[in-house]
C-alpha cells in the first residue's frame, strides 16, 4: 500500500470513471485468506484491538500508517474481510513479487503520481464501488524515523468521491519484526493493529474537488492514526529529504558577498508571477 498523489483541480465537481478490476487483481487472495493467513497468525504474536470497527459489509478505505515492509501482510491477514490496496509499481520488476502481490490484491501504482496514477486511482474507485475493503498508506511510504509524517490527499479524496468511510489503523511493533533492510521477518515477534473508529466523511459529499477539504479530512485521519500508535508527529512527507543547516548557511553567506550578487540573475516581479501549471502533491 502507498499514498495517491491528488492532482485534481478545484474546479471539478464530478466524480472519474471507475476501471475495471485487472482479473490478475486478487485472484488468489481467497486462497491465501484460508492458507497464508492462519499460517501468518501462528508465526507471529499479533494482537487485534477494534476489530469491531472494520464495517461488516460496503466499503472502506483503511488507512493505516506505515513502517516495515511486512505491514502489507499483516493487515490482511488480520481483518475478516478480503482487502484491495495499493503497492508501488517497482514491486512488478522483480520476478519473485511481479506475479504474487498483483495475485494476493496489490494494485500497482507509479508514484510520480499525475497521469501515471491515473490507473490506480481509478482501479481503487471500483474496487469502493463494488463495495470492498480498500487499503492505502497516506504516508506514502515506509518511515525511517518510527515517527508519523504528514499524510498525503488521495485517500480522502478517494473516501469522498465514493462516500467510503475511513478506518484508520494503527500499526505497532511491525519495525522489530521486519527492521528497514532486513530481508526476513523475526518470527514470534510481538505486534498490535489497533483499528479506530470509521470516519464518515458524507459530511463532505458537496465538497468534491475541494482540495481544503481533502487536506482537512486527511489531518483528521493522521490525528486518529496518532492516537492509535502514540507516534510523535512529524509536519514532513515521509522520505521527503531534509535540508543541512550547514549548507543552508554556508550557501547563504555566499549569496550575500559583493561577487555573489554580481552573478545572480535578477528576476522581476513579472518573471516571478507568470502562470505555471499547478501540480498539488498532499
């Protein structure tokens, strides 16, 4: 699972087309349900708290928050109901995961999101309008801090298109199971899902294409994850790269000396407000 990139305009109103689910999508996710699941309880100490909360039938999105490469296997394995979700696209260009995640319910997104996500963001509109389960990071990606970062807009954008509720999900003690770059899972080890109580989002049925909406709604997601797991919040996107005050500084001097000043190219007022296309990334 990964977060959608949302570059909808403010403008729209209506709702995309839905894309048929690729018959590759899943298709062994109900025998996997029945083999790999009560396999995964049994390697692995793993406690569920809310499970009352995954809505017995019609569709959700569960958003869950995201540190180890094994929290896409421990989710489904847990919750009572079959899940879709999002993985990133460069799962299909290694050989021994090319067929098997499309094959057990990941939808292969590009993350350079804009058109090349346009797919998968339709594919998980049919997945909600079937009435499934729909699971995707709003992180993004894995933290490398063990904090939670900044969510990204496409999981509300999805829940208010479609008028699915939102579950979010906190995940504990997937990082001792599976640390960063570590190319087995501990077995035995420890785990918690909490799952939280679903967010009706109908409240924002007339705010399609509102995208203060989708930033509003997905804070309040990532407020609810926080209360689950008691992770310190982080403002940044996960993986975003910070920038050295060191070199921050040291390119600020030089910027400031008379030769400096020579050689920068000035821009005016005109250059700075010519109309550029507006891509928004959370």
């Amino acid at each position: 699972m990964t977060a959608l990139v949302d570059t909808a305009s403010a403008a729209p109103k209506t709702v995309a087309p839905t894309r048929p689910l690729p018959n590759n999508i899943g298709r062994l996710q109900p025998l996997a349900r029945k083999i790999v699941g009560p396999l995964f309880r049994a390697l692995f100490d793993v406690t569920v708290e809310g499970i009352e909360n995954v809505p017995k039938s019609g569709p959700a999105v569960m958003c869950p928050n995201h540190l180890s490469v094994i929290d896409s296997f421990v989710l489904p394995a847990v919750l009572p109901r079959g899940i879709m979700y999002v993985g990133k696209a460069e799962y299909l260009d290694d050989w021994k995961t090319a067929k098997l995640f499309p094959a057990i319910g990941m939808i292969p997104i590009d993350r350079r999101g804009g058109d090349h996500a346009t797919a998968a963001l339709d594919t998980a509109r049919s997945v909600l309008a079937s009435g499934g389960l729909f699971g995707i990071y709003p992180e993004g990606t894995r933290s490398r801090s063990g904090n939670l970062h900044k969510g990204h807009t496409g999981a509300a954008r999805l829940a208010i298109e479609t008028g699915a509720p939102i579950v979010p999900v906190g995940l504990l003690g997937t990082l001792d199971i599976q640390p960063p770059d570590q190319a087995l899972p501990k077995f035995f080890t420890k785990a918690t899902v909490k799952i939280g109580k679903p967010i009706d989002v109908t409240r924002y049925s007339d705010r399609i294409g509102d995208r203060a909406v989708y930033r509003e709604l997905i804070d309040e997601v990532m407020f609810e994850i926080q209360a689950l797991t008691g992770q310190e919040y982080d403002h940044t996107y996960a993986g975003a790269k910070k920038a050295d005050p060191a070199k921050t500084a040291t390119a600020a001097v030089a910027a400031s000396t008379p030769a400096a000043e020579a050689t920068i190219k000035r821009k005016s007022s005109a250059d700075v407000l010519k109309t550029r296309p507006l891509v928004l990334t959370s």
